[in-house]
C-alpha cells in the first residue's frame, strides 16, 4: 500500500517543514514500512549545514526514520473498518540505539527510510530503521517509542 502526504499529515503531528517523509510504500501497520523522501534545493535544511554543499543533517535522517516508524505504529486507523482506540494517537520517541552513519544524502537524492518492528511491550515499541540512497545504506540505527 502507498500513502501520500496528506495521509500522513493525518496520523503525526508533524508539518511541513517539520514533515520529512513525502510518502510511505510497502506498509504493513505495526510490522514493517518504507518512507520516501526527495531532497530539493528547496529543503529548509539546504544550506544551512556545513558543508554547504546541499547535505541533508544526520539528525534529520534519524528523525525521517522516527516519523515512519510513527507512521507504521499509528497508521491503521487509515484503514476501512479501523476502529479508532486501537491505534495509538500520538507517540514520543524515548530512545535511540546503536546509529551508524556511513554516508550522505544530498540535494537531488530520494531517501528510502526502512523499518521494521523488532519488538513491543504494551504501549513500548522498538523499530530497527535503516536509511539507502539508492543501493547504498547510509545510516542505521534503533528507534524506540512510548506510545498513547
């Protein structure tokens, strides 16, 4: 399944330019998902980095990678027949683990954001995300929730 922007805008709080995901594919809700994001020159965060060479923050890779995950947890209740209290509504990011970063995302590039499910606890979730452009990962950590 895909989802556009406006479907994601429905399920996180996050806007734009806060927003760092354009559409996630290949979901299936509370399992696993991909987001998508292409870096334009129109970016917030082009330029204001060192080097100026139009690279996307590292910190703002991990954050794409949160809001898919938040995305995957919480996006169910898109669905026809979902009901609403079994989807959680809002989620707070309360630990990130063993991030390795191997490479850069830059103007012109489209991120693909992965993540799957490795665990969960109650309201507690641990995703394992991994960033590629292209073929090539470029950061890979773990992402872990308290949702409500």
């Amino acid at each position: 399944m895909r989802f556009s922007k406006n479907d994601i805008i429905a399920v996180i709080p996050h806007r734009p330019p806060v927003l760092l995901i354009d559409e996630i594919q290949d979901v299936q809700f509370r399992k696993r998902g991909v987001g998508v994001r292409r870096i334009t020159a129109d970016d917030d965060f082009i330029g204001t980095y060192l080097p100026p060479e139009g690279i996307m923050p590292r910190t703002l890779l991990i954050e794409a990678l949160a809001q898919t995950a938040a995305f995957v947890a919480a996006g169910g209740k898109l669905m026809p027949g979902a009901e609403q209290g079994d989807y959680p509504t809002i989620g707070y990011l309360v630990r990130i683990a063993d991030v390795f970063f191997s490479g850069d995302a830059r103007q012109g590039d489209t991120i693909r954001l992965f993540v799957d499910l490795v665990s969960s606890l109650g309201a507690v979730y641990k995703f394992a995300g991994v960033v590629r452009v292209g073929d090539i990962e470029i950061c890979r950590g773990n992402l872990t929730f308290s949702v409500a």
